[in-house]
C-alpha cells in the first residue's frame, strides 16, 4: 500500500521558546529516522510518502510540544485528534504513541535547558495515545 504525498497546511520549520529557535526540521528527521529503524515494515506498507509523512506529522507534534509548554497549544488535544484521525484511515495507533515517546527522547537529548519541560508533555501525549488505544 502506498499512499499519497502531504497536502494541505505545512507544517511549521522553526518554533521559538525562550527566545532560542527550534529547528523543527532536523528533529523531525531524528525522530523519524528512530522510528523506521523499529519499524522497517513502514517502507512497504506506505512507500515513500510515508517518510514525508513521518516528517510531516512529527514537525507539528514537535511544534504543538513546544508551544504547550509555552502555554498557547494543548498538546494532548492534538494527539488525541491526531490519534482520531490516523485510526480512521487504519494506521496503528499504537505507533503513534510510540513515536510520542521516541520524540520525547529526541527533545530530551537536542534542545537545551526546557528539552526536558518539552520531553515530559510528549511523554504525557504518549501516554494519553496509548490509554485510547487501550480504552
């Protein structure tokens, strides 16, 4: 199964806490790049828009991360959303909360002294994820 390229709004490269610029970018890329080494079957199950994919959904999760920290998003809101949607078009859902947590290490380990504050929401947003997948 392959399936198509991102479309509509793209999602932000930078995001800004503490006056220090976050590259979106090249976090989204660690994350994913974690999450293919897990789950190599990825490739064959949605070709190569599943890496823009991948890219695509992780710029935002890292964004919403960093802006619920900041106080003006709601990070587990959007996961659960996020979880909503992905379930309707037969995506485990499970994945997604692991990729929650693999981007909590991410964060953790790049942005410096409110990596940790901005890790913590993801790993709450993976455990909400998972609690639905549960539920």
């Amino acid at each position: 199964m392959s399936v198509r390229p991102p479309s509509g709004a793209r999602p932000p490269a930078l995001a800004e806490i503490d006056g220090r610029r976050v590259d979106l970018v090249a976090l989204a890329r660690d994350v994913c790049r974690r999450y293919y080494q897990e789950y190599p079957d990825e490739h064959e199950r949605y070709g190569p828009s599943g890496v823009d994919w991948c890219l695509h959904d992780n710029q935002w999760l890292l964004s919403w991360a960093v802006d619920d920290v900041r106080g003006v998003a709601d990070l587990e809101e959007q996961a659960r959303w996020l979880a909503r949607v992905l379930h309707g078009r037969h995506f485990p859902v499970d994945r997604l909360a692991r990729n929650l947590q693999l981007a909590a290490d991410v964060m953790q380990d790049a942005v410096d002294e409110r990596g940790a504050e901005i890790a913590a929401r993801l790993r709450e947003a993976a455990a909400t994820v998972h609690a639905l997948v549960l539920g």
